[in-house]
C-alpha cells in the first residue's frame, strides 16, 4: 500500500498523471486478483 501515499505526494506536482497512474495500478491488481479466482 505504499504507493497511496507516494500518490498523495505526488499528487500536488502531477494530479493528472498520478491519477492515470492509480487509475492503471487499479486495475492491475483487480486484473491480478480476477485471475488468482479463476486461477483457484
């Protein structure tokens, strides 16, 4: 979880690109969680 607060960091000097970034780390970790299901 340490990424949210390197977001929040960063968040003031980059907005737009620190929220696609959490938009696309989303992502990964549902697309990595979806697969652990379908994997099990």
């Amino acid at each position: 979880m340490s990424f949210l607060i390197d977001n929040k960091k960063n968040f003031v000097k980059y907005p737009q690109k620190t929220k696609w970034l959490f938009f696309l780390r989303s992502l990964n970790l549902k697309n990595s969680f979806s697969n652990l299901i379908l994997l099990n």
